[in-house]
C-alpha cells in the first residue's frame, strides 16, 4: 500500500518538473499561473441576445494548458469560439477547448478567437465589470473580470 502512494507520488512529481527543469525557476503546478489580461465585452446597441467577450490570456506555467469551458454570472451560456474567413465569408464555430502553449498566449480579439456570451440575464452598462471564469482541463478554475464596453 505504502509503495503504491510513493509511485503515485512520483508519477504526480514528473508531470510538474518537465525535462527542462533545472535550468531556472522551477515552477512547481500550485504557483504556475494563467493571467487573463484586458479582458473586455462589446455591448451591440438594440439588445442583441449575445455578446462577444475578447481577453489576452497568459500561461506561464512550463506547461500546455486547456481552457475547456467558461461561465458568468451574468449569461446563461458561455461557449468558446472561433471566426473563421472562408472565401471571404465570416463564420464562427464553437471549439471544444482553446490549448495555450507553455509561455504562450492566446489572443481572444475581433474576428478571431472569443467568448460568446449568451443570453444576458439583465442589461450591461458600458464600465461594469462582469464576472467570467474559466476552467481548465487539469481542474483549475481562474476568476477574471471583463469590461462591458460600448463598440
Ligand atoms: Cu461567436
């Protein structure tokens, strides 16, 4: 039993000190941290039923992350999404997740990458500042605010 809790142990140790680790700072899993920067809303005059929500977001930590979901207070449904240019048409298509290299970041911004944001459960005015969070596919869970502005 006791070798059991040490092999698990040691399994838990490798995932969060990667190859690289020794050469600086070692960033253990619990300080590694995702920063989610300039995160904003455009509010769409006439009460449009969703918004879009555009952040930068920041992985700090030696390894990939996943954002795999996101929720608010504020929408019913929160989905991750993805316009695409095909043919000179602009579409948009929900993705499953949104993957951040190790030190990389991900842009959320016009005409690519963003939040849709469904449903707003009450009218936004332009300078509040409205709860979004994110999950990420090892568990974390990381509290961002975002800005309502108009476009
Ligand atoms: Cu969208």
């Amino acid at each position: 039993m006791k070798n059991i809790a040490i092999a698990a142990l040691s399994v838990v140790l490798a995932a969060s000190f990667p190859a690289s680790a020794g050469q600086r700072t070692q960033t253990v899993e619990a300080d590694c941290q995702i920063v989610i920067a300039d995160g904003w809303i455009r509010l769409l005059p006439g009460g449009m039923p969703m918004h879009a929500g555009f952040a930068r977001i920041e992985n700090h930590c030696s390894k990939a992350v996943e954002i795999v979901a996101a929720t608010s207070p504020v929408y019913a449904e929160v989905e991750l999404h993805e316009t695409t240019r095909v043919q000179g048409v602009s579409r948009m298509r929900q993705i499953p997740a949104l993957p951040i290299a190790a030190r990389g970041q991900a842009r959320l911004q016009p005409g690519g990458l963003h939040l849709m944001l469904m449903r707003p459960q009450r009218p936004l005015q332009a300078g509040e500042q409205v709860d979004i969070h994110f999950r990420l596919a090892d568990g974390r869970q990381i509290a961002a605010k975002f800005e309502a502005r108009e476009p």
